[in-house]
C-alpha cells in the first residue's frame, strides 16, 4: 500500500497487467488507494505530465498569435519540447502582457 501512495501513476497503469493474477485482492486494493491520492499527487513521469503540457503549449500558441508574435522554428522547438508545465504557464502569463517576444522566453 505504501508504494501505491508513494507512486500512484505506477499503481494505477500496472492494474490491468496484474488485476487477474493470484494478488488480485492486493492488486485492487493498492489500485483503490492510489485512485484516493491521485487527486492531490504531484504525478513525477514525464508520461503523465505530456498530455497537460501538449495542451498549455497549445495556448501558449494562441494567446502568441493573438498577440501578433512570430514564432520561428528555434523557438517553437524550444516550446513544444518544454514538458515543465509551471515553465510553460509562465511564458503564456508573460505572453499575455509582455510588449516584446524577447520579455516572455528570457
């Protein structure tokens, strides 16, 4: 129970794998615990922050055409390889009200 808490994404994606074995008991019930803290979990694999980042870089990219910025490859590599969401968010804040392309990546 100790590891489905410490690493509930681990918990969670290996119960199809395991759910039928000999430990199924065992195996649900880590699984229910870590459905309990994935509420609240700071999910630690890049596989589970990819699809929360793939969509802020998508906004990122909206509020950065509203505003009339010019993203060239360099840069649009450099934001969509950027998988730190909070990174992510404050370049979006930044692009939000920053005058110049220069004041929201630096």
């Amino acid at each position: 129970m100790e590891k489905a808490r410490a690493l509930p994404e681990l918990a969670i994606l290996s119960t199809p794998a395991n759910a039928d074995g000999p430990h199924r008991k065992a195996v649900l019930t880590a699984f229910a615990e870590a459905l309990e803290v994935a509420d609240v979990y700071e999910w630690q694999s890049d596989f589970a922050h990819e699809p929360e980042a793939r969509g802020e870089v998508n906004g990122l990219f909206n509020v950065l055409e509203a505003r009339g910025f010019t993203v060239d490859d360099s840069l649009r590599q450099r934001i969509t390889s950027c998988t730190d969401v909070r990174q992510i968010g404050t370049w979006t804040r930044r692009a939000a009200v920053t005058q110049a392309l220069d004041g929201i990546f630096d």
